[in-house]
C-alpha cells in the first residue's frame, strides 16, 4: 500500500488513497506487512489532496509504533517530518 509510519499506539496506517478509494467501493480490504503477513484493514478516511488514507488494521496485538519528539530537542542535520491540519 506504499510507504506507510505509524506514529502513536493504535491500530491505524496510512496508506495510498487511490488504492483506498476503491477497497472503499468493494468493502474491507487486507495489506501486506514487511513480514509477508497479510491482516485486515478497513478505510477509515481518505484525503486526496495528500494522497493519504487512513486505515484501521484489524489486529489482536499492539504493531511498533514512531516515537514522537519535541522540535526543541532537533539538533541541525537531524530528519524532520512535519504533519499538521489546515484548519
């Protein structure tokens, strides 16, 4: 489903909207981990000027998750990803 992070403990991903558009039309739909273990996942919501979707893996265990940081502690050179609304 693309590159994807997930960044806090839940069972949430982002994927490609255009493949989630459709899985939208034809019910649930299942992704691939790195492992080769196919789960369940379910489009939550799609943004399409970011081509992000949100999904909701059907899971019964916690997946690792990104630590998030305080951009008080960047030092210069380190990766920053910044994620915001535009409301």
């Amino acid at each position: 489903m693309g590159c994807r992070h997930l960044v806090e403990l839940s069972s949430n991903d982002t994927g490609d909207h255009k493949r989630a558009r459709e899985a939208d039309a034809d019910g649930p739909r299942s992704m691939l981990r790195p492992r080769g273990e196919v789960v369940g996942a379910q489009v939550v919501g799609v943004d399409r000027e970011t081509g992000l979707a949100l999904l909701k893996l059907q899971l019964d265990r916690p997946l690792p998750t990104l630590e998030l940081g305080d951009a008080e502690d960047l030092r210069p050179g380190e990766l920053l990803f910044v994620i915001r609304t535009l409301e």
